[in-house]
C-alpha cells in the first residue's frame, strides 16, 4: 500500500487542476501561471493574469524573467495537449518547482475562472459537467 500512497503523493507534487489554482491565487499565495501554448491560443484567450512564454522560450526566457525558486505552474489547451509537459519539463530542467494544471485552458474555462483576451478580463457560465453550477430555486 504504501507504493500508492507514494505514487499518489509524487502525482500531486507533480500536477494541480484549475480549481487548487484558483484558490491558490484567491488566498494570495504567489504562484507564476504560465501559458505555453502559441501566440494564435494566447490571443484568443488565456487565464487572466497568466504570462506567455511558449515551451520553446522557457530556457532562454525564464531565468530572466521568473525569479528562481518561485512555484510555476504550466498549462496548455487542453487533456489532449502535451505542450504542458513540455513546458514543466523546461523549468524542471532550470530548476523550479513547476507543476503541470491538468486539465489546461479547457477546464479553467469550463469551471468558470477567469480569463482574459483583447476585450477584458471576464467569466464564461460554469459547465455543470466540469465545475459546480449555482442552481437557482424557485419560490
């Protein structure tokens, strides 16, 4: 039993989803948010108050730009997107405590954080099958 435990505590050290971050970054922890997907993703939005270093700049960008030792966490579009695994291999590489936030782009979105594009900083409805949708009672 005690592999499991360990795998599961190496897991959890390794990734966090969009509701630990939010609550992370509502509770004021520092927590640098990274966006490693493309220009084109990043324009059409992004988690609100993320940075934009593509995977392929982490090397040369980082360094300069994240103080080291700083919690970093990564993400990219999607379940079905590994741009988040290369990106926390990067800043591994460098020497931070990165984690990946599973579920990416898609499901910070979906549970209803907020996100940022050219128009604002705003909110999409909550998917009920990702997140908990307030649910109004009839008097």
């Amino acid at each position: 039993m005690i592999e499991r435990a360990d795998y599961y505590a190496a897991k959890l050290a390794y990734e966090t989803d969009a509701s630990d971050v939010h609550a992370a970054r509502t509770a004021g922890e520092t927590i640098y948010v990274i966006d490693v997907r493309s220009d084109e993703a990043w324009a059409q939005g992004r988690v609100a108050g993320a940075v934009h270093m593509h995977y392929s700049e982490i090397a040369t960008r980082a360094p300069a730009e994240i103080p080291a030792g700083a919690p970093v966490v990564v993400y990219c579009w999607s379940p079905g997107c590994n741009a988040g695994a290369k990106g926390a291999l990067e800043f591994s590489k460098l020497g931070y405590e990165v984690r990946e936030m599973i579920g990416g782009f898609e499901y910070w979105v979906r549970e209803g954080y907020p996100i940022e594009d050219a128009e604002g900083v705003h909110r999409r409805p909550v998917d009920p099958l990702t997140g908990i949708a307030r649910v109004r009672t009839r008097v």
